[in-house]
C-alpha cells in the first residue's frame, strides 16, 4: 500500500510500514495541509496523521482522496500507534482505504 506520512507521524511508524512492504513517503517539515493533501492526491497515496484538521470532512471532503488516516490517539505513543494500525490494516484491505476517512483509536477505529 502507498502511503503519505504527515511530519507528526513518528520515525517508529514508518520504520513498521517500511519493514511491513509498504511504499511509504513522507511530507516535507512545514508543509501546509493544502499541500499535503494535494501531494497525496497527485500521487495515489493514503495520509496518515495525528492532524485533527484533516479529519474534518467539510475541508477534506474523503471521497476526494485515496485515503485518510486520522491517528487519534493519547498521548501519541509510537507502541500504541503501531498497534492499532496492525489491527486496522489487518481489518481492512488496501483497496477500501479509498475514498474514505478512517479515524484510529488505541482500541478500534471509525469510519467515515
């Protein structure tokens, strides 16, 4: 799977993505979320980030995209974060990433 790291997302968790098959990128430090989006979307990538900015569907509407993955977990902790995100693409295959907002939790995740 193709994935956009926002700069929020730690080294821990490209290193899991990488070692997983992955093809992983990650946004440029200071990168403007329009940016990053776009980026994405050029592409064909899936965004995973901790931004709650990219979660609201108004600005990012998901069926304009390949994929968000919103990390939304407290404190942000590398573990917990690898964690959930095995369950979640253990869930879901790649393709059905597309076109949606996928907001991940310690304990699950929501879909939008």
């Amino acid at each position: 799977m193709k994935f956009l790291l926002d700069e929020n997302i730690g080294s821990e968790v490209e290193r899991f993505l990488v070692e997983s098959g992955h093809d992983v990128k990650r946004t440029a430090s200071g990168s403007e979320n329009g940016e990053v989006m776009h980026a994405a979307s050029i592409e064909k990538r899936v965004l995973l980030t901790h931004d709650i900015h990219f979660s609201n569907i108004l600005m990012y509407p998901p069926h304009r995209y390949c994929g968000i993955i919103r990390v939304r977990i407290h404190p942000p902790s590398p573990d917990k974060a690898i964690s959930a995100l095995k369950r979640l693409l253990d869930k879901v295959a790649p393709g059905e990433f597309n076109k949606k907002l996928y907001v991940l939790e310690e304990d699950g995740f929501r879909v939008r």
